[in-house]
C-alpha cells in the first residue's frame, strides 16, 4: 500500500472509486458470454432467433442502465472531493478487486446459474443480459476514469464506507470522495491496470 499527499488530517484506508465500479466488469462479462453461448444450444419456448433477438436488446438496456445509474451522484462526489490526507493508505487495485469478487462471489454464481436456466425459456437472453451488465460496468469506469483525467485527480473513498461486500462506492454511506495525483497508486484513470512498469 501506498501513503497519500499531504491534506485531511487522520490517517484512512483509501480504495479507488472506478476499481471498485470496474471489480465486476469481467466475471459479469465473461459469465455471461459462457451462459449466452451454453445457452444457445436448447430451443427454448420462443425459439434460438427470438432469444438470440430478444438477448440482443438486453444487453443494451442492461449495458445502458447499468452505465447511467447515479451519475449525478457519482458528480456530486467527484466534485467535492477533499485531498487525502499524509496519513492516509491507498488500497492496492488487487486487493479492492479481491474484496468485491469475493463479497459478491455467491450472488455471481446465482446470477449465472439463473443465466443458464432462462435459457430454456429464452435461449441465450439471459447470458446476454448478464455480460450487458458487465460491459455498463466497464463503460460507467470509463466515464470516472475520463472525469479523473479531466481534473487531473484520481478520487477514492474510505474502505469502511464500502458496503459488507466491498462494493456500493456511492451509497448512502459514502459521504464523500478524497482525491490525490494523477499518478497515485497502481491504478490508471478509469481503474484499469496502470501500464508504467515502474508502477506495476
């Protein structure tokens, strides 16, 4: 773990806001692509087309809300982030995407194993709407990443405001986002790996 800039007296554990956002992205995905494909194979009640259709305008309604929820919330912290504090520790981007993967791990087997059982109603829309909600994931880190480079700040929050399972960075809880360099941490704007090797 790394320590922060100077600012807000009292030392914290900092987790980045967009890993947090970004944790789900590739088990959603990539869980949802193996359903989807399983999924294709028996007929269903409306048949492999209207699944596949049906499947298809999913993923982007699911892409999409995902994508869009609490923007304006997500905003309003961004925008008021105080700087973190000397004392404060910056979670390493492993360890976040570890808490959130292993705090949601039951709910992402149900949701798989509700993927896979759709599909004998409706062939492959549930493995479709599952890695849309894994791609809106991806895309509202993105988003943050994109406001981060903007102001040239990354943002994180207090560990012990995550919810039990690692996840909620902008629940009802989270009273406010702290923010530090760009170069801070072993993440890159939007929560991805950082590239520089040095940082790595």
């Amino acid at each position: 773990m790394a320590r922060a800039g100077r600012g807000v007296r009292g030392g914290q554990g900092l987790a980045r806001v967009a890993v947090v956002v970004r944790a789900g992205a590739a088990p959603l995905w990539w869980s949802g692509v193996f359903a989807a494909g399983v999924g294709v194979l028996p007929p269903g009640f409306t048949g492999r087309r209207i699944g596949v259709m049906a499947g298809a305008a999913l993923f982007i309604i699911g892409a999409a809300v995902v994508a869009l929820t609490r923007r304006k919330r997500y905003t309003a912290l961004v925008h008021g982030a105080a700087r973190a504090g000397k004392h404060d520790v910056l979670q390493d981007r492993a360890v976040t995407v570890r808490n959130w993967r292993r705090g949601h791990r039951w709910w992402l087997l149900l949701a798989f194993a509700v993927a896979l059982g759709s599909a004998f109603a409706v062939p492959a829309a549930g493995g479709m709407l599952l890695a849309g909600t894994g791609t809106g994931l991806r895309l509202k880190a993105a988003w943050l990443g994109r406001r981060e480079k903007a102001a040239e700040q990354l943002v994180w929050l207090r560990v012990d405001w995550l919810d039990g399972r690692g996840g909620r960075p902008a629940g009802k809880t989270v009273k406010a986002y702290r923010g530090t360099g760009i170069a801070a941490g072993d993440a890159a704007p939007g929560g991805a790996r950082r590239r520089t090797a040095a940082l790595v």
